[in-house]
C-alpha cells in the first residue's frame, strides 16, 4: 500500500489538492462565460490573482456597472466607466447595463454611450433615476450611430429627438418611465426602428405626449402600462399589422386608446377602466386568446354584433363591477370557445365593496353554442360560495356544456379554527356538486383550502400556514 506523508493530521497529497487552482486551467470560453454573470467591478478584480487573469476581464462580453451607492473617493463613475470601456478588447461587446443615481455624473451618458456604440453593443440598458433632481437627456446625436443595437433599455431619462433614429437592428426596446419633449419624439424613435419585434411601455405622466402613437409595421409583441390619474385627457393609437400579443394595463386617467390595426393578433390581456371607445373590444376579434379585466359599465361592449370566431381561451376578472353582464355577451359571441376561466382579484376598495351588493345575472336568451359543442375546460378562483347569484352562474354553466371534461372551482382559504364556516361552505360546495350536470364525463372538483398560524421563527408575529384540500364530487381527499 502507497505510504502517505501525514502532516498536521492530513496527507501531503490532500493538501496539494486544496491548494490546486483548477479554475485557472478551464478553458478560456467557459472564463468568460462564469465571469459574464458577475459585475464589472467583481469581475476587474479578478486581474489580481494572477498573470492568466490579468487581461481576462478585458476580453468578457458583458459590462454591467451599479452606482446605486458610489462612494470611491479615488474615481469617479465617468472615470471608472470610461476606462472600463476604453480596455475592452472582445470583438463585439454583447451587453452594457449602467445604473446611476447621481445626475452630476450621468451628464457623461453621451461618452458612455459614444464609446459602447464603437464597441458595436448590442444591448444596451440605463437606468439614471436619481432623487429630487431632473431626468437627463439621452443624446439624439448618438441615435443614428449604431447598426448592431438589438435590445435598449431606458429608465427614467429623457428622449428629445428632433429628426428620425435610425436602430435598423432594434429588436426590443423597453421604455420605463421614459419623459418626451413631444409626441413627435416618440414618432421619431418608433418609426426609425424598421425591424422592431418587442415593445414595452411604462408610464405615470402624460404631459409629455397626450397622444402617444405607436405605428410599427413589424411589432409583434406590445404591452403599455399607464398609471397616470390624470383628468382623462389624451390617449393612445395603435397601428401595429404584425401584432400577435398586446397587454394593456392601468388607463384610469386615460380619454382614448384606438387600436387601427392589428389583423394578427393570437393574445390579448385587457386590464383597463374609464376609456368610452367600443375599439378595443373590436379590434381583438383575430384574438385566439383572451383575459379580460373590465367592466361593461367602463369598456362599452359594441353594439354593431361582434363574432370573436377565432378564440379559444376566455379569461375573466369577476372583480369588476357588473362581470356577469360581460360573460352573458362574450358567451354568445364566442362559439368556439374550449377554455373558460374565471378569476376574482381583490385590488380595489370600491370593486370589493360593490360586489357585497346582490346582483341579477342575465342569463343568454338561448344557449350559446360553445356551452353546446366546445367547452372542455372551465375554472372558477375564489369562487364566493356563500352567494346565491355566483352559484346560479357556476350552475348554468355545468347544466349547459355537454362537452365540459374538467371543471375546477377553488375557494377563498379559511381559518381551520371557523368549524361552522368550514361546514357552511363543505355543505354549499356539495348541493353545486349535485346539481345535474350536461357532460356526464366532467370530471368536477372543488378546491377548498384552509388555513392556520404558528408562531414566526424571525419574529414575534404569526405565519399563515395553509393546508389544500380537494372535494371531487362530494367525497374529500387531502393532497
């Protein structure tokens, strides 16, 4: 047997092993790729544990700087970003991300970004938020000198953009509350992005724009959250033929949204109040899925007599006020659906409080025609048991769809400690689960959760610790 040196109650050849420095002779792709995931300054660092990492850093694809909370006394953010940039030697730079909070030293984004656009970068992200002082200018002198620019990223800047940009490589472009001069500013820059895919909008103001056209031939994916509360002035227009999926969120402040032309559209989400127009609903015809989140008292359901032909999935909010008016006409208009789900969310005070108030579900004149032949799937969360008008929907639905093969319905959790309240909904559960059902293959089952508190380990609070349940036709089986 091999005799082994013991020093200090170990071998000789253990302790060669520990000191081994076996991520050195990886391969210098691998390097790379390991040190893509960390940030600029970890990654500089590294130039000090020997002549092999010394000039690594240069040649990683990624820079990625935070100066959330710089407080070097020996260099400055223009500094440290500039000479990072200046040492760079990869062949193309894949991604630059800059967050910075000190509007002093954003002034030198046009250097920054000077030097990463003749590094050829290709994503490009820049977050100069920064506390009681202005937002600074992107340089519009820059928006015509870059043709690798896939993917741009801003937050909290200014785009003043007198002429057309010229991004033919842009496919992405995020905009997080991103401040215009005009609404010519943001047909500038939309309209000199010829191969844009992806659009994402984030706003809280509309003083900059009170029109904000978005008129892209090659979109395919736009989403635009407003939280702007505003007096209803202003609005949005859409022109977008290649769209395929639009999620529209917020416009509580909002007089208009015109969506012009989308032909392609496959999926919508619909999360909006307080627009008049009848457009939106129209323009979603093509729309093959939909989750809808708004009230017929807000949105005017269009009277001219819609066919939504193509869709397949319908998602509902039943948190908006007068929902059940909006199912009865979507139902109806809706003759292939196969997919029917129905969604509470507790957001708004005034939503939850209408909804205490018993209300009159009018029922289609005549069942529609996906209940008799298309329907297989229906789901129902936070199904409210305890009212008579939420179970006469749940019961027309499961009378109606022949071809129902599944049908989920989960509850609110309750306490484990209510006994009666547990029995009140187990009992009201099983009379909808006698009901007689038109599909004698639909598989029917209940989602009744509890819950219960224990003592919190990091505090002297109470941790909610919930226990799922689920009912299949009257019988319980805990999972």
């Amino acid at each position: 047997m091999e005799q082994r040196c013991k020093i200090g109650g170990g071998s000789l050849r253990n302790r060669n092993a520990v000191n081994e420095d076996r991520i050195s002779e990886l391969p210098e792709d691998l390097l790379l790729h390991i040190l893509s995931s960390l940030s600029t300054e970890i990654v500089i660092a590294t130039s000090v544990l020997s002549k092999r990492w010394r000039s690594l850093w240069k040649m990683v694809p990624k820079l990625e700087f935070n100066f959330e909370d710089h407080k070097s006394e020996h260099h400055t953010v223009s500094e440290i970003v500039c000479r990072s940039l200046l040492s760079h030697k990869a062949p193309v730079l894949e991604s630059l991300s800059l967050v910075v909070r000190d509007e002093t030293e954003a002034l030198d984004i046009g250097i920054w970004v000077g030097i990463a656009f003749s590094r050829h970068v290709r994503k490009l992200v820049l977050d100069l938020w920064n506390e009681g002082g202005d937002l600074v200018k992107f340089p519009s002198v820059l928006c015509s000198c870059s043709n690798t620019l896939e993917v741009l990223i801003l937050e909290d800047i200014i785009l003043d953009l007198p002429s057309r940009v010229c991004f033919k490589s842009l496919r992405e472009l995020h905009l997080y509350r991103v401040d215009f001069k005009d609404e010519e500013s943001v047909s500038n820059l939309l309209c000199g992005c010829s191969s844009l895919q992806d659009l994402f909008v984030e706003r809280h103001s509309n003083v900059d724009a009170e029109t904000y056209t978005v008129a892209v031939p090659s979109l395919q994916r736009l989403s635009i959250e407003d939280d702007y509360r505003g007096d209803g002035d202003g609005g949005y227009v859409i022109n977008a033929p290649s769209l395929k999926y639009l999620k529209l969120k917020g416009f509580e402040g909002i007089e208009f949204c015109l969506i012009e032309n989308a032909p392609e559209l496959v999926e919508a989400i619909i999360d909006v109040s307080d627009i008049t127009n009848e457009n939106i609903l129209v323009s979603l015809i093509s729309a093959k899925r939909l989750s809808l989140s708004i009230s017929p008292l807000e949105i005017k359901y269009p009277t001219s007599g819609i066919i939504f032909n193509q869709l397949l999935s319908l998602e509902l909010s039943t948190s908006q006020r007068e929902w059940w008016n909006l199912l009865s006409l979507m139902l109806n208009d809706s003759p292939r659906l196969q997919t029917l789900k129905l969604i509470h969310h507790s957001r708004r005070f005034y939503i939850e409080k209408d909804c205490l108030v018993d209300w009159k579900w009018n029922q289609p004149n005549c069942v529609p025609e996906c209940l008799l032949f298309h329907l297989e799937t229906f789901v129902w969360t936070r199904y409210k048991w305890q009212r008579d008008d939420a179970k006469e929907v749940a019961t027309y639905i499961l009378k109606n769809a022949r071809r129902l093969k599944k049908a989920t319905i989960s509850t609110k959790p309750i306490n484990s400690k209510k006994v009666k309240k547990l029995e009140k909904r187990r009992e009201m559960l099983n009379e909808l689960a006698s009901e007689v059902k038109a599909s004698i293959s639909c598989q029917l089952v209940f989602e009744a959760d509890t819950y219960s508190y224990k003592s919190g380990h990091s505090g002297p609070g109470r941790v909610a610790v919930p226990h799922k349940f689920s009912f299949t036709l009257g019988t319980t089986e805990k999972e």
